[in-house]
C-alpha cells in the first residue's frame, strides 16, 4: 500500500451539513442528506461507497452542476478558500451561472469523469478545446493558449503531442482521451481537481498509468484531488484520507492506512470485507446484505440499520451524529457512543 502525506493540512474545501434534493413528479429524492467533509490543501481524498450513495451528486454540487430543475441544494455549505484572493467563498449560496462560478469552475475546480466524451466536443480539435478553456480562465490570446495546450499535453506525456493538437476526439484512444481530459483539467492550475471514476472504463494498465500520472502531476500542481471510486485498490494507491459515503451522508472519515486496517463503521467493513483489497489480511469475501434503499424516505434512525450485523434499538430511533472517535477518525455509528 503507498503511503503519501500532505505536508500542509490547512483545508482548502469545507462542506457542512449539505442537502442536495431532487423535487420530483410525485416525490423528493433526498441524494445529499447532510454531508460533512473537509479536503485539505494539497492533499488526496478517496471518496467511496456503493452505486447510489450520492458520490456524483455531491460532486455535481461542488462544481454548481446539478440541473435545476429538479435538483436543488436545499441547506448546508460549501465553503472555498480561493487560491486568487485567499477569501473564502461558500459556493452554496452563488449563482451557478454567474461570473464568478464560472470562473471558479475550471480556474479553481475542475472535474474529470468517467467517460471523457461526456466532456469533450467531437466537433473541435483537442487544442482548440484546450485553449479555449484556457482563454477564457487566463485571459490570454489564441496563440498563447495554444502554446499552453501544447504544454498540458506534453506534461500529460501524450504521444507525438504536437499532431495531437490538430486531431479530433474520436481519433483518440480512451487511455488517451482520459490524458486529454486531464490536460484540460489542469490547463488552468485549478486548486482542485475532482476526478469522477477517472479509470473505470479503462483497462488495468492504462488504469494504473492515469493514476500514477495524477499522482506525479498534483506534485507538480500542488492540487488537492478528490477521487471518486468503487476501486478500494485505487483508493489505497492514490488517497492520503477516506470518506465513506452511504445514502446521502458520510459515515466515516480517516487516514487512508488507519481506515483500512482499523475500519470503525459496519458499513465500512463491510465494503472492505466484500472485495479484496491489497494490503489487508486475507478474509472470506462476504457481500453486504441487500441494497442501497432509494433516498426518498425520512429515515428516523441510521440509514444502515436495516442492513446492518450490529443494530440496536437506537439504530432505529436516532440519526448518530458524525463525530470522533480517535484523533483524525471520524465515524457516525452508535457502537462508538462511550468513546
Ligand atoms: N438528475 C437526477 N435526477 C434524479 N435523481 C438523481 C439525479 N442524479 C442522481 N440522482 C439520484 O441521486 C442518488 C445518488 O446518485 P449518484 O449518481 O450521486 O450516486 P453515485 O454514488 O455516484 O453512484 P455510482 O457509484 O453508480 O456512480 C441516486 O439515488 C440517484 O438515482
Ligand atoms: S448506528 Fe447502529 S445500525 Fe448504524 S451502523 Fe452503527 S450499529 Fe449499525
Ligand atoms: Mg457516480
């Protein structure tokens, strides 16, 4: 298992008691339902948990992207320390289409997702791409954005860049596409990149390559990644800290090692216990009982319970708060109420 650590833990993104809803036909679907999280400056943070717990969401939300209607952040906070003006900014409350989330995203926060044709246009050669995100951003004019450009894709290590810059998207491989889009992401020195299932469609040893590209190049960017994934083995590779997502609401909180080797919340081991992972002593795999409910119910208690070994007649009765347990771990589970 790699271990990396981030030599200033001062936070660059603080999220509190987020709600993000989607208000639909004939209910309210509650993705987000009350997220705490801090991202720290220069640092890696793996965010996982099973298919529905709200990852995208909360990704969507940072960036100011969720489609309203139906979506709406509903409560909470994202609050932004700004890399221009060092003044922080609570993201929540701005207009997503106003100048200055526009020139939030990308210029400080940038995404990368799992399909990269989501995000480049088939129309436009990857250069012109480049160097319009980096004309608008960095205020400068074609010739020198294209120089830029031809720099992201030279430090991704794309083959014959300069050829690149004239070709269109379709003409790319995905492994190469992904570099693309991280070039692009990164054209305008962003404080945070949030990488979406950057690898999933790719095959093990591009894989490996991308992550090991972000790696080197967060060095050299001194940017703070949030990476999002099912892959517990990317997560021990790339992450300094882990959070554990479950129906809308972070359930647990550590140092990569510390949350591998001493997972606090049920739901954590049972991640942990339903796959291989490199590092951790061997076990029979055994999968979760059931499924992620749809968020579309208050739940009075832990949304767990209904899944979990250890419930107890509390579980059913209060939401446990998210809180620390040891120095730097933070779980929500009633097993911990005495520590
Ligand atoms: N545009 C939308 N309209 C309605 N519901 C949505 C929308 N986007 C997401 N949801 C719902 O929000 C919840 C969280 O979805 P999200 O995509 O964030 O999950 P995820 O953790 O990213 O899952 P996966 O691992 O499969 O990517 C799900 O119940 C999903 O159906
Ligand atoms: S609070 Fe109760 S139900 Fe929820 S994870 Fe902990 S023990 Fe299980
Ligand atoms: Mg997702």
């Amino acid at each position: 298992m790699l271990e990396k650590h981030s030599n200033d833990a001062s936070p660059i993104l603080e999220i509190r008691n987020l709600k993000t809803h989607f208000f639909l036909e004939d209910h309210v679907l509650r993705a987000l339902d009350g997220v705490n999280l801090t991202l720290a400056r220069k640092s890696t943070l793996g965010l996982v948990g099973e298919s529905g717990c709200g990852k995208s969401v909360m990704a969507m939300s940072v960036m100011r992207l969720i489609q309203s209607p139906p979506g709406k952040i509903v409560e909470g906070e994202i609050n932004l320390h700004r890399k221009s003006t060092g003044e922080v900014i609570d993201i929540a409350k701005i207009d997503p289409l106003g100048p200055i989330m526009r020139d939030i995203r990308g210029g400080e926060i940038a995404i990368v997702f799992q399909e990269p044709m989501m995000s480049l246009n088939p129309l436009y050669t990857i250069g012109n791409q480049i160097a319009e995100v980096v004309e608008i951003h960095q205020k400068v004019g074609h010739k020198q954005a294209l120089d830029r450009a031809y720099e992201m894709l030279t430090k991704v290590q794309i083959s014959a860049p300069k050829q690149r810059l004239h070709e269109y998207p379709h003409q790319l491989s995905g492994g190469m596409r992904q570099r693309v889009m991280i070039a692009l992401a990164l054209s305008c020195n962003p404080s945070i990149l949030i990488a979406d299932e950057p690898t999933t469609a790719l095959d093990v040893t591009v894989q490996s390559q991308i992550l090991d590209l972000m790696n080197e190049l967060q060095s050299d960017f001194d940017t703070s990644i949030i990476i999002i994934t099912h892959n517990l083995g990317v997560v021990s590779q790339m992450a300094d800290h882990v959070a554990v997502m479950y129906l809308g609401k972070i359930v647990e909180f550590a140092e990569t090692r510390e949350l591998f080797h001493n997972p606090l919340h049920p739901y954590t081991e049972g991640l942990l216990n339903s796959v291989p992972v490199l590092g951790r002593k061997a076990k029979a795999l055994v999968p979760i009982k059931g499924m992620v409910p749809t968020p579309t119910d208050v739940i009075p208690g832990c949304a767990f319970a209904p899944r979990c070994p250890h419930a107890m007649a509390i579980c059913h009765e209060q939401q446990p708060p998210l809180r620390e347990v040891h120095p730097g771990h933070q779980t929500a589970c009633w097993l911990y109420e005495d520590a």
